[in-house]
C-alpha cells in the first residue's frame, strides 16, 4: 500500500474519521487545541503500532510489559513500526543524562574502556596493557639474533620482605634475578643484609630465532604469573640493554598500584560500579537541616531506604538548601577510575562537562591527530576503536547540534531539560538510530523554540523524511504547516463538537480552497490582539538579583507586580533556567520563611538571601549570592503563592481525572 488507511476512528472525542496518511512524506495533524489531533497520532496510530509489536514477542516476555489497550478504530491499514517522540518526561531514568538520552553514554563507556589511556591514581605513571598473545607477538618480532632476559618484577606486599620473596623464588626453581641492574645468583641474594624493590627474577635467557614460538610463550606466560599480570623484556640493541615494561593489567610498574579492570560499567551511572559511592551517581546529598554546616552528617545512602532515589530532585525544588554537593565527587557524579582513564588528554567527567559544539571539535580534532599520526604497532587496536567509535559519536554530536541543542552539555541532568529540549534530544536520537521504513509520529517538535530556530526542525522533518520514513507531526506552526506535504485538519471546535476531518490535502489546497481556521492563518485573515496601554510597575516589582546557573551569568531582572510578563528568546538562552529554576525556588522559600514568622515578605531593607534550591552549583568567593527582593509593592498586593504550570503531566495515577485533579470529587464524597 502507498499510505496509512485509518477506517472509522473513534478514540476520545474522534467522530469515526476516515485519513490516509502517505508513506514516505511529512505530514502534519493540526486544528485548535481539543480537536483530537493527538487522539488520532498518538492514541490511535501509535498505540496500534505498539500493540502490534508487542504481538511479536512471545507471550511469557510480555507479562511484564503493561500492553496498550486497543484503540477504538475498525482497522489500520499500511501501518509500518511507529516511534513517538513526545514532550513528557515519563519514562526517564532519574540518572539519565543527555548523554545516555542520545545513546552517546553507550559509545563513550566503550571508547573509554577499551581506548582510553590509564594514569596510575598513586605516581601518574601511565599505564598499558596487552594480552599474552600480544606480548609473544611483540617479542618475537624483534630482529632475529637479539638477546632477551625476560623478568619478573616482584614488590613486597605490606605483610612480606624482599627476603621472603627470594626464598619463594629459590623454592619454585628459579637461579637468578637482577637487582640494581645486576644479575646475581638467588643464593648470593639471600646472604645480602639490605635489598631494594623491586626484585627481578630471570624466567628465562634466550635468542630470537625461528622456532622459538613455544618456549617464548610458556615463559611470557610463567613471568606473568609470577609478577600477577607484569613481565619486564630486557632486550640487547647497540651493545646496550634496554627495557621494556610489558603487562596484562592494569598494574602500576613504578609504585605497584594495582588499578583492577577498566570496563564500560566503570563508566556508567547506572551501575554502582561506575557511580560514585557516597551520591549513587546524583552529584548531591540530602541533610538534615538540624545538623550545623560542620557536621553534614550520614550520606544520602546511609539515610535514604533504595527505591526513593528518585524523589531527591523533587526535595531539591521543595527544601533546596538542604541539599549540598557531594564532597567526594564534587558534583561529577563518577567513581573515582573515571578520573584516571583519558582520551585525547581528557576524561569522561571532563567530557560531559562540555557542551555538545565544544565536545565535537575535541573529538574531531583528535581523530585528525590520530589520522594523521605515524603508526605504532603497539597502539594499533586502540587505533582501530578510535577510528571506528569516534565518528560515530561527532555524527551524533552533529545531529544535537542540528536540532538546536548544541549548547547543552552532555553531562546535563535529562530532569533540568525543558520538554521541548527534551523532544529534541530524542529527536537527535532517532536520527543517529538510522532506522528506515519506520513511522515517526512527534509532538509539536517547535514547542519551546524560537521562531528563528524552527527552520532546523524542519530540515530534520525532511532528513528523516529523505531516509525513507514516515513523519506525522501535530503542529500549529505555520511554518511547519507550510513544508509539509500533506495536512490533514480536525475541527471545527474543540471537544464534543470536534474530532471531524474538516480538510485533508496538499498545502497549496488547503490555502486556496479551504474555509478553516488554518486556512485563514495561512492567508493572513486571523485577527490579532491589539495592545493596550498599560504602565508597568505601578504597583511594584519583583527584583532578582544576580541570577547564575546553568548558562546564567549574573543576571538581574525586574519583573513588575501584578502584570503579565513575556520571558522570551532563542533556545537554550536560560529562559526556564531563569523562571523555573531560580525564581520559583527563591519565591517558594521567601513565602515559606514568612509562613513560618507570621510576617510579610521582606522590603528593600531586609532582602532575602540565596537559597540552595536555587542554584546547586558551588558558591565561589567571587559570585556574588541571589537574592530576591520586593520594590515598591504595597502590602495588598504582595505575592501571597506561587503556582507553576509546566508541560508535565497532571495525573499521578491511572485512576486520575479532571475531577480528582480539581479536587471535585473530594466535595462529591
């Protein structure tokens, strides 16, 4: 089939609508706002096309997958897999970051574990290590003729004497070893009075030649036994000998620091292996507002049951200055191996520091370095993950870019995103799956964008429509309206008196010939609100002083009392930072302190200070704190609370409606 046949649908307020929906092209569902328009995306296309992928898995998997309940339609027709990408928060993680969000977490874990440079915690000595096989390899593609003393550098433990580790060696069979560059018999080593670590015990004396494969490798393989992992290649080049430190593990040569494996879970937040251990991988605590500053007290996993986690961001808005940085990990949320491991001279905390643009041109310029270095036989598999992970990742780095997130840092919590930030980033996401034949179906993508950036939303509508899928989009934009190819429209109202399919068309179609409220928009005839004259601050202002977190630098606003104030600008330019993060946070504890005082909010003379809630991030000496203050506001008409309506959800139960919401029902029972 050549589109999508929806057949007398009849979710919510849908009047047993009949739509096809071309494959392969843009569409977008609009009308006015109770139309049905997400009725007919979400609740009947997408639903439909997860019922039928969980149909695929077999029965005993699908217990534990809450399935969707059949939407009220006759059939779907031509419905390939579908994909929603909508602005709620549901489903992430409470750890999740934008880099997990986008899969770019997944490759970093991998680039790091298996390409990055390991430094000892202890001295900084940087650390390497090959497979057994490797180190055969590597010793036997020395010239043929070349001598080779193979070693085993052996360190007391804090219970041992070098002494002791002589007489282990005597008794394994083993004649030699070398100490401060000397060969000597075991025997004369244990008449010496005073030894140095470390001890060197020859496994074996050879000559490179043919042949010699066996005996190479069983003696590789008993000096990496005996030194746990290690084996020192004494090998002799210009009549000199020259060493080379060779070892399994990752093993510090120089102090014996042993720095255990380096896996992918040692960089994720979501295993206990890679988190830090005092804030599971959040970045701050939660105290006890009894205690005093100099006694912080328990940690938030001595004081905190598992499983409620999850609420701390929600006491961070509510009771913010009793949460504090975790003074372990100072907020880079890692286990402390994520501080020692390095690619392209920076670790994975670092990384995620940096917001996406910055992060690209460090991973590019790396690659190119890379690409254009000599090639060392030794670094020849951690050149082969560079060179296959690393453009992967600057092709998904380039896709947040593309969708207008570039200024975000990877490591910024995916809770602190805005939902249109967050739609975007799954934008993202999608694109760097690269999946084809595939129905996307998205929620006013625009939402939260600057007219200015709307242009690249539209462009990634196109490149997903161009890889071969399906894009359903429900949009008011006018400017996504105009580059679809195909519109349908419910109407003519909201509610029970709509759910109608008033047009279905091309663009063109639907501004020449149609009468309905896109129509119009489309042609100009809508009416818009005239201003008014009004003169603001005549009954006072709010004034936030010294605003700084996130992309906030030392911003101070005035917003006039009693007034309708427009916060407006380009995406990511600190909009909900600024309202959401700081002043609803400030205003919150303002009215809580003069609840619990029984006095009015404080004037100019008493200005409120900086609550933790609002800005998490490390004070410094040289920023000055927030501050929220009341100018000019007579005692009528001083804020008595703070409401905030955002995109998330209302319901906290599948039993929720507007009527429990409202607190209807609690008058009816």
């Amino acid at each position: 089939m050549s589109s999508i046949e929806v057949r007398n649908a009849r979710q919510h307020n849908l009047q047993g609508i009949d739509v096809a929906i071309p494959h392969g092209r843009i569409t977008v569902v609009t009308g006015v706002s109770g139309s049905g328009k997400s009725s007919l995306a979400f609740d009947t296309i997408h639903v439909e096309g997860q019922r039928r992928f969980l149909q695929t898995i077999r029965r005993a998997a699908r217990r534990a997958v809450d399935e969707p309940p059949w939407p009220a339609v006759d059939e779907i027709l031509g419905l390939p897999p579908t994909l929603a990408v909508d602005q709620a928060a549901r489903g992430v993680p409470f750890r999740a970051t934008l880099a997990s969000l986008t899969e770019l977490a997944d490759l970093l874990q991998i680039l790091y574990a298996r390409a990055g440079v390991v430094v000892c915690p202890r001295c900084g000595s940087v650390l390497q290590t090959q497979s057994a096989t490797e180190i055969v390899r590597r010793i036997a593609a020395l010239p043929e003729g070349t001598k080779v003393l193979l070693l085993a550098p052996l360190r007391p433990r804090s219970n041992q004497t070098i002494q002791h580790l002589l007489q282990t060696a005597v008794k394994r069979g083993f004649l030699r070893a070398r100490i401060d560059g000397d060969l000597c018999d075991l025997a004369d080593c244990l008449q010496r009075a005073e030894l140095t670590p470390p001890l060197e015990i020859v496994v074996d004396r050879l000559k490179i030649k043919p042949g010699l494969q066996r005996r190479l490798s069983d003696s590789v393989r008993t000096a990496l036994q005996l030194a746990e992992g290690i084996v020192l290649v004494s090998f002799e080049r210009d009549g000199h000998f020259h060493d080379l430190l060779l070892s399994t593990r990752w093993k510090c040569p120089a102090c014996g620091y042993d720095v255990g494996a380096v896996e992918p879970r040692h960089f994720d937040l979501d295993s206990p292996y890679g988190a830090c251990p005092d804030c599971t991988g959040i970045g701050w605590l939660a105290t006890d507002a009894a205690r005093s500053d100099s006694d912080p007290g328990p940690s938030i996993s001595e004081e905190l049951p598992g499983g409620v986690l999850e609420w701390l961001d929600w006491a961070r808005r509510h009771v913010g200055q009793h949460v504090r940085l975790c003074p372990r990990c100072l907020g880079r949320r890692f286990a402390p191996l994520a501080d020692y491991v390095r690619v392209f001279g920076r670790t994975l905390p670092e990384l995620t520091r940096l917001d996406v643009r910055t992060c690209r041109e460090v991973l590019a310029n790396g690659l190119k370095q890379v690409e254009t270095g000599s090639p060392d036989d030794t670094d020849a598999s951690r050149r082969a993950i560079l060179e296959r992970i690393v453009p992967e990742l600057l092709q998904r780095l380039e896709f947040l870019c593309h969708v207008g997130v570039g200024y975000l840092t990877l490591g910024r919590p995916a809770v602190t995103l805005s939902g249109g930030e967050l739609q975007r980033a799954r934008l993202a996401r999608c694109l760097g799956t690269g999946l084809i034949h595939v129905c996307y179906v998205l929620d006013e993508p625009t939402f939260g964008l600057h007219p200015a950036d709307t242009r690249r939303i539209i462009e990634v509508l196109r490149r997903l429509r161009d890889s071969g899928n399906t894009v359903i989009v429900v949009e008011h934009d006018l400017d996504v309206i105009r580059s679809a190819d195909h519109i349908i429209e419910l109407g003519p109202a909201a509610g029970p008196h709509g759910g109608q399919l008033v047009f279905a068309g091309s663009v063109a179609q639907l501004s020449r010939e149609a009468d309905t409220a896109t129509a119009r928009a489309l042609r100009g005839e809508t009416s818009r609100l005239a201003p008014r004259a009004f003169e603001p601050g005549r009954r006072g202002w709010l004034r936030l002083e010294h605003a700084t977190r996130h992309n906030l630098r030392d911003v101070t606003v005035e917003l006039p009392v009693n007034a309708l104030t427009v916060v407006a600008g380009v995406s990511g330019s600190g909009k909900s930072t600024l309202v959401v993060d700081t002043l609803v946070p400030l205003a919150q504890e303002c009215l809580a302190e003069e609840a619990a005082a029984t006095s009015p909010l404080s004037a100019d003379e008493h200005p409120r200070s900086d609550v933790a809630a609002a800005s998490p991030d490390p004070a410094t000496p040289h920023r000055p704190r927030t501050r929220l203050r009341l100018r000019d506001v007579p005692d009528s008409h001083r804020p008595q609370a703070v409401q905030i309506v955002d995109h998330r959800a209302i319901g906290r139960s599948p039993r929720s409606t507007p009527a429990t919401f409202l607190r209807i029902w609690d008058a009816i029972c």
